[in-house]
C-alpha cells in the first residue's frame, strides 16, 4: 500500500488543525459566565468543525485535481493519406 502526502493534503490538514484550535479557544466562555460549555463539548465543536475544513477541503481538491487541467491536451490532428 503506497501512501502519498501532497501539498493539497499538507494544506488541507493545516487549516484543519487551525480551525479546531480557533473554534477551541473561541468558545471558551469568561469566568463570569452563567453558563460554561463544557471542556468536551468545546472539544466536540473544534473536531467537528475541523471534520468540516477537510471535507470541504477533499471536495475542492478532487475538483483542482480530476479538472480538466488534467486532462490530456490534443494539439491538432495530423491528416493522414489513406489513399
């Protein structure tokens, strides 16, 4: 089983990591809060807003990647004599 990490997965990744840690820290409530979140209800908000970074992060790099791009060029069609 070969596995390969390409700049789109290492980007993919990063902004997940970032995003999970923002989510994380945002949600921290003061400590004159009436209502504090929990510390796993932050950490289920971070994960899941992380689960959403790589989804959408899979979906549009499948679409850069399977694009027509990709896609194999064809120059011109050389005539030929079949006389």
């Amino acid at each position: 089983m070969n596995l390969t990490i390409g700049l789109g997965t290492v980007l993919v990744v990063t902004f997940a990591a970032i995003a999970a840690v923002v989510v994380y820290r945002r949600t921290a409530p003061p400590a004159d809060a009436a209502h504090q979140a929990s510390k796993g209800e932050r950490l289920l908000w971070a994960l899941t807003a992380a689960g959403i970074v790589i989804g959408i992060g899979g979906y549009l790099g499948d679409k850069v990647t399977s694009g027509p791009a990709n896609a194999p060029m064809v120059i011109a069609e050389t005539p030929t004599n079949d006389s």
